[in-house]
C-alpha cells in the first residue's frame, strides 16, 4: 500500500508499510508460533491491506475555519488524515463531509498547547451496510445547543449516519473519550450486519473489531470449532455485546456471556432476543464471576475467553485450569500474555491454532486458540 502520508513522515503509525505484506504475515504466523505450542496451525486469515477499517479515531486540530482530522505532531499542531488509506472508503467520504460541517458549524477545535477550545476527538464507525455512528469528544455541552441545531444539515450531507452523540471529555489529558454521553439522534445503535447472519448492535460505547471481514473470520472460526465438538453448555467471557456468545448459540447449545459494560449486555440481551437463540448476559467482571460460582456440576463444558492485551491473569487461568472445564477458546490480541497465561493452565493444551491479520503494516495481530484438557 502506498502512503503519501508516510513518505512525508506525517504519520508513521503503518510502521511495517515498508515491508511486503508476505514477509509481513509470514512473520506474524512465526511469532505466533514461537510463543503457542500448537500441533495445528490453520492457514493465517489475511483479509485486504487497505480500506479495511470500520472505525475512525482523529484528533481534531487546526482552526474552526480549517479544522484538521487526523493526529497531532510533535509540537501539538493537527495533521490531517481523513484520506489515510486504512480506512474504508465511505469513511473517507463521510469525515470530509463532517469537516465541511464542523467548520460551517463553527465547532472551535481543541488547543492542546492553550487548553482552549471545545471540540477533541471525531469517533466514526461504519457497518457493512453503510450506516455510521459519529461520537463529537468535547471539553463541554457548552456547544450542545449549537450542534443541535445544525445536526439536520449534517444528516443531510452524510446521509448514512444513524446515530450521533457528544461525548463530554472535560480533563486535559490524553484520554480518548468521557463518561457522560449525549445521544443526539432518535437511534442509540448502529446494527452491524455480518456476512456470518448475525446482526449485532453496536452503542456509543461498545467495542468491535476495527477490520470487519477478520471480525467475522474470527467468528466463524469459533463457530466451526464448537460444532466439531460435544457442547451443551458454553461460557463467552468478556463478551462486550455478544459477537462470540451469539454466533456459538444453537440448537442444543445454551450460552452465558459476562461483560463489564451494562450498556453492551443490554444490547447483548435485545440481539439475542432478536435472533430467537438461547443466550443470556451479565453484567459483571468477568474472573469475579467464574471465581464467585459455585455450582460445581452447572460448570459449562466450554468457555470463551477474549480479554484486552493483558489477558486473563493469573487468577482466571488459575480457574480454569482447575474447575475441570474441558474446552476453551481462546482469541488474543497479544500473542505473548497468552503465552503467560497458557503457562497457568498446562492441563489445557492446545489443539488447533489460527493467526488473523486484523492490524496489517503494524506487528499487532489476533491469534484464536483451541485448548482441551488433557
């Protein structure tokens, strides 16, 4: 992929752009199998190395009259980036019709270096559909009535956007987002239609997969694992708004999902409604749920697990490798705390393993694994 972006030094992120997207996967696959001692390894899931993105994280910069959307330099200033070849194209198309609007809007950007102004960070998502949730990170709601006022004309020039919201991030600091959000639009869920037939529903809030086609490869693969063995009873911890839960319910098959975030169990809980399968969801923390139960014989015959890039920790493998759970999936993001935490559940070996590429040109991958005891 060629970046002119790159060439000019003003972004630097695709840190592995120079090197051939074979060497590139071929590296990632040898990581992954440096650190996973798997009798199996499937062919690595590639997916397309440019306008792969679903999802738009830019720092607002520059001046109300030309506001930039991209990242800051060195010395704080805005570089704009709404043509970064990452992203899908309608995302492209849709962040330079809303910088069109944040300027006619007259949505002062955030000033790092003075601590003025109002407007941070354009959170964009995009479903295969088309469809768009836009999150405006702001200091404060000081502009709220202003940017009501003229969300007609936005819906107007980006008419695939559903769901808009500020998110009011008041603190100088480097942090993405705030607490508090204020929907704006009649929808609060962007639908994201899967090729797999499932349909999850995505809030402000929720987490999904940034690369869509390896999101549903990864799904896939959990699914074709599950079918091949004999499971009644499953587990999906850290399951955000469902995607592993809902693709392995079925007939026969009753799943519970434990997420932290209430605001994606609720979304959870109306997919599975929706799709009529036997899928429940609670909110809570999810090694404090498997270390607090205590029904021994109701234990699930597998559990997923899909943790941030720390992984599950000791206290979890340390359950798991003792509860006598025969089966566990488990995707990662970070090929070496899965390494950690493999090492905590040596009765949990691994039997098939699988590289996806949902980060091309960086050395971050996904690595999904199947465990069964031994």
């Amino acid at each position: 992929m060629d970046c002119h972006h790159y060439d000019a030094y003003r972004c630097r992120s695709c840190t592995l752009l120079e090197v051939p997207r074979a060497r590139q996967l071929s590296d990632k696959e040898e990581h992954a199998r440096s650190l996973v001692d798997s009798p199996v390894w499937l062919p690595t899931v590639a997916g397309v190395e440019s306008g792969f993105r679903n999802k738009a994280k830019m720092a607002v910069g520059g001046t109300v009259e030309a506001p930039t959307l991209g990242i800051l330099d060195r010395d704080l200033a805005g570089v704009d980036l709404r043509d970064c070849g990452l992203h899908s194209p309608g995302l492209t198309t849709a962040l330079d019709r809303i910088a069109s609007w944040i300027s006619s809007t007259g949505l002062t950007p955030y000033d790092v270096a003075t601590r003025s102004g109002e407007l941070k960070h354009v959170l964009l998502t995009e479903s295969p559909d088309g469809e768009l949730l836009l999150r405006l990170v702001v200091r404060s709601t000081a502009l709220e009535a202003r940017v009501r006022s003229r969300l007609p004309a936005l819906l107007d020039a980006v008419p695939g956007i559903r769901v808009v919201t500020l998110n009011v991030q008041p603190e100088h600091k480097a942090v993405l987002e705030g607490d508090r959000e204020v929907v704006l639009t009649e929808s609060a869920v962007l639908p994201m239609r899967l090729a797999t037939g499932v349909t999850l529903q995505l809030g402000p809030r929720s987490f999904f997969q940034t690369n869509t086609f390896v999101a549903e490869a990864l799904y896939e693969q959990a699914r074709t694992w599950v079918e091949g063995l004999d499971v009644r009873t499953i587990w999906d911890l850290y399951c955000g708004v469902g995607g592993f839960a809902l693709h392995l319910a079925g007939p026969g098959r009753e799943v519970l999902g434990v997420e932290v975030s209430a605001d994606a169990i609720d979304a959870a809980t109306a997919t599975a409604a929706e799709l009529g399968v036997a899928a429940s969801f609670v909110a809570g923390d999810a090694t404090a749920y498997a270390l607090g139960w205590d029904a021994a014989p109701d234990l699930p015959d597998l559990v997923v697990v899909n943790p941030p890039r720390r992984g599950i920790g000791a206290d979890l493998a340390g359950w798991l490798e003792t509860s006598g759970v025969h089966h566990v999936v488990y995707s990662s993001c970070n090929a070496e705390s899965l390494e950690r935490d493999l090492a905590l559940m040596p009765s949990l070996r691994p039997v098939e393993a699988r590289v996806l590429d949902m980060f091309p040109h960086t050395t971050h991958y996904e690595v999904i694994v199947l465990l069964s005891r031994q």
